[in-house]
C-alpha cells in the first residue's frame, strides 16, 4: 500500500477525531485572539483610569490655590464692609458645620 493510500485510510477512519481536533485548535486560537484584545482594553482602560487620577490631582491642589485667594478676598471685602464677604464667610462657616 502507498503512503498516500494509507494517508487517505487513516483519514477516513479518524475523520470525528481529525475534525474534532481541529475545532478544538480553531476554539483555541480564537479564545486566545479574544484574550488578547481584552488585555489590550483593559490595558487602555488602566491608563485612562492613570490619567483621571492624575488630572483628579491636579484639580485638588487648584482648588486649594483658589480657596487660598478666596479666603483673602473674602476678608478684604469684609474689612471694607462689603456685605458680600460677609455673606460668604457665613456660608463658609455653615459649610464647615455641616460637613
């Protein structure tokens, strides 16, 4: 019997197994290629998550600045009798009694 003779036997006799083998590597492959795009958007998601805390940072320490020359305004209006210093020096008091 020739080789292919015996190749085409053999194939004929293992055909469930051969195509079961090959569904079984074609599922691999295509889990693998879902894993790697997850990863992939997970990787992006990581830096985005990176950038909003940097940015979240950033926000919160010019929020202190702006308190600071907030605070001065405030007090420079009150020291002229302006009613609106007052005003928020009031609500600056009522926010911390509250929180």
């Amino acid at each position: 019997m020739e080789t292919k003779e015996k190749v085409g036997l053999f194939v004929k006799n293992h055909k469930s197994e051969i195509i079961a083998g090959i569904a079984v590597i074609a599922c691999g492959y295509f889990i693998e290629k879902r894993n790697i795009a997850n990863q992939k958007l997970i990787n992006e998601l990581m830096e985005e998550i990176s950038n909003l805390k940097e940015e979240n940072q950033y926000l919160k320490s010019l929020c202190e600045v702006k308190d600071k020359f907030f605070d001065k305004a405030i007090s420079e209006s009150m020291r002229h009798g302006g009613s609106f210093g007052a005003q928020q020096m009031a609500f600056k008091r009522w926010e911390n009694v509250v929180n």
